[in-house]
C-alpha cells in the first residue's frame, strides 16, 4: 500500500540487537532496570497533589520524519532533545530548516538513549524489538500511525497535543488546517457544479495513488477528479504508461522529474511519450516535502492545486 512503502522509505528503522550487548549484559539487568524505573514513576504518581498535572515532557524524540514535522510545529524547540535524521533534508521535510540544530537519529536505540528521552515518539513501522526494549528499560514510547487522510490528521495531531501536554497548541494548528481547507472549497471553481477535471500524480516508478490515499483527497478538496481512482492500478500502485498515453486526463502532477533520478526508476517520467504528454497538457509541479506526509501543513498542496484548477478554468473560458 502507498502508507507501507511510504512509511519503510521514512521511518527510522530501530535495531534493538545492537544495544543488548552494550546496556544490558542479560534479560534480568533489563528487567531489573524497568522494575526500578516503574518503581519511580509510581512514587511520582503519589507525590503529585490531587488535581495536579503532570509536568509536561522536556525531552522529546521523534523516530520519524512526519512526526518530526507535526513535532516542530506542536512544541517549544527547547523541548524537542532530537528528531530523525531525515528532519533536516530539504526533499523531503518542509520544516528542513527549523530543524536544523537539533541532535538526529537514525533510529538505533543507543541514540535514542544517549538522549535521555522523558517521551519517545515512534511512528507505525518502527522496529518493534526496539520499541520492546526500550519500554523494558523504562522509557516511554508512544506509537503514532501514518495519516492517510484529513481526518486522521485531525487525530494524529490531537494525540501528540495529548501526549506533549499541549492540547491547546493542537487545536489551534486544527483551526488553521480546516480555516485552510474552508477558504479553498470557497473559490467558485473548486465549488462549481460542474464534473471536476481529471488529474493524475504520477510519481517515479509510474507510482500513482487511487481512492483512499492521502494524495487523492488532496487532489479532490481541490477540484480535481483522481483518475487514479478509476484505473486498476498495477503492483504497488503503478499506471502504466500506456494507459495514461491511451486516457490522458486534463492536468498531470507530479512531485519530481525524471532528470533528478539517474536510475531507472525514473525512467518513466523521461519517456519521450510522457514528456509529450506534459507538452500538450498543463502540468503542475508540487515537492514532495509538501505531500509526502500527513501533517497540517498539507494545506499548502490543497491550495497550489486550486490555482491551477482556477488556471484550467480560465483558459477553458478563454478558448470558447
């Protein structure tokens, strides 16, 4: 599925093998280790008057590239002890800048606990050896999924709002995502009665997404038909070329081009048949880092592609 590749290509994998030898020289020093920080957290939890809240966490790590960028728009930077090592590259995080600085990971937990997290956050596809181990010796680790819709942005950033102590912070980032959303479903295009124009994002690998990706709401809040919806897509989500060539929808869209990969995978986006294809049909370019996860910030796709619908509309009108 798109969440699976998508979330193998960007999770931090963590390798539990390599720190048994080094943290724990047997199960029972493990086991030991978690007994005693359970045996703290209790004493804490029977300090705290009645009615207190717990102090919110000063350490935080994010194992992941979407939770990184949710992160660094939730909490105070100060609060954040590091996130993944993909955080800081351009391509593929919109917050590439905000985050440098900070300490990264590549997920191994000898990183993740040189850090000494009070809360780890960990997304779907994080190695669960790891995430065992390191609720063993006493951290916690919370598991966040992958955003496959609009919706579940709402509750993914709720939760993290929950988790770091800063519901109010969530809700406001809410606000503004459906404040972003309402003001494009306004433009009279997008809300025309009209049958929406066909669009495709075809990525490298003739990878498309079809109904229930987060790429197809993208392209329908903004007024467009995914035609992906309606092809029977092949192995991993992939439109062959020949069936785009053979139906070619009104707008394509795509995040990178072919000469920015010099291996096969973007072969297709080099074809001279696909390149002729964008020639005679308008094509809207959006970087992944502004797609490739379920944050908020997704909004800024939503409304590109709005324009450009706005744009088809114009030139339609003015061909007449």
């Amino acid at each position: 599925s798109h969440a699976g590749v998508v979330g193998r290509t960007i999770e931090c994998s963590v390798r539990g093998d390599r720190l048994i030898a080094s943290v724990a020289a047997t199960r029972t020093t493990a086991r030991t280790l978690a007994a005693l920080a359970a045996g703290v957290l209790a004493f804490v939890t029977d300090v705290l008057p009645a009615g207190a809240q717990p102090e919110k966490p000063r350490r935080i790590v994010s194992l992941n590239l979407c939770i990184d960028q949710i992160l660094l728009d939730l909490v105070p930077r100060d609060r954040i002890a590091g996130v993944s090592f993909l955080a800081t590259d351009a391509s593929m995080s919109l917050l590439a800048r905000e985050a440098l600085g900070l300490p990264s990971v590549r997920g191994s937990a000898e990183e993740v606990l040189a850090l000494d997290p009070d809360l780890i956050l960990a997304g779907e596809y994080s190695t669960a050896a790891t995430v065992a181990l390191l609720r063993r010796l006493g951290r916690r680790v919370e598991i966040l999924p992958m955003a496959q819709s609009f919706e579940q942005i709402r509750d993914v950033v709720r939760r993290m709002g929950a988790l770091t102590g800063d519901a109010d912070r969530a809700a406001s980032l809410i606000a503004d995502f459906d404040t972003r959303l309402r003001e494009v479903k306004a433009r009279a295009v997008v809300r025309s009665e009209a049958p929406p124009p066909r669009a495709v994002a075809m990525q490298v690998n003739s990878l498309a997404s079809g109904e229930g990706s987060l790429v197809d709401e993208v392209l329908r809040e903004a007024g467009f038909d995914n035609m992906a919806r309606h092809t029977k897509l092949g192995p991993a989500g992939r439109m062959p070329l020949e069936k785009l060539i053979a139906d070619p929808p009104e707008v394509i869209v795509r995040a990178n081009s072919g000469n920015e990969f010099r291996t096969v995978l973007g072969d297709n986006l080099r074809h001279p048949a696909f390149m002729a294809l964008e020639m005679a049909r308008p094509s809207v370019r959006i970087p992944m880092n502004e797609w490739l996860c379920g944050t908020p910030r997704i909004a800024g796709a939503v409304e590109r592609l709005a324009v450009a619908r706005e744009e088809l509309h114009h030139r339609a009108e003015a061909a007449r």
